[in-house]
C-alpha cells in the first residue's frame, strides 16, 4: 500500500517542480579517500538540496591531470587533492 502511494505520489509531481542534482566529482591522492567518502555522505545525508558527490584514489599526478584536462580539454573533476606541488 506504502509503495502504490508513493507511486501515485511521484506521478502526481510535475517535473517542473523537481530539483535538479548538483554533482561534485574529484579525485586525487589515495591517502584521505576513506576520510573524503565519509565527509561526503555526511554531506549528501545532510544537505537540503540534491547533491552527488563522489571522489576517486588514483594517485595524485592522475589527479592533478584529471582536474586540469589533457592537452586543453576540459577538465574531468571538479577537484583534485594531491601532495605534488600544483
């Protein structure tokens, strides 16, 4: 019953009313990845907007390259976290 009427619910919402996500993507340096996740689902949890946040341990040249771009493309995150000079 629970779930019909969330359903209907959903269905009764125009889409001019939903939010949109705000995404927030990084990557970087392995060593604070498991401190990023957790201050990030924190934030998710606790946000009253819809956001998604994700970050990748890759290393922190990979990193740097990512948020940068290659070879004046467009960067492919939004943030970099590294222990190399910038």
């Amino acid at each position: 019953m629970k779930f019909a009427l969330s359903l209907l619910l959903a269905a009764a919402i125009p889409a001019s009313v939903a939010q949109t996500v705000t995404s927030l993507h990084g990557s970087g340096t392995t060593n604070p990845q498991k401190c990023y996740w957790d201050i990030m689902d924190t934030l998710m949890k606790q946000s009253k907007l819809p956001i998604r946040m994700t970050y990748r341990g890759v290393g922190s040249s990979t990193g740097q390259k990512d948020f940068m771009g290659d070879a004046g493309f467009s960067p492919f995150n939004d943030f970099w976290s590294g222990d190399i000079p910038f």
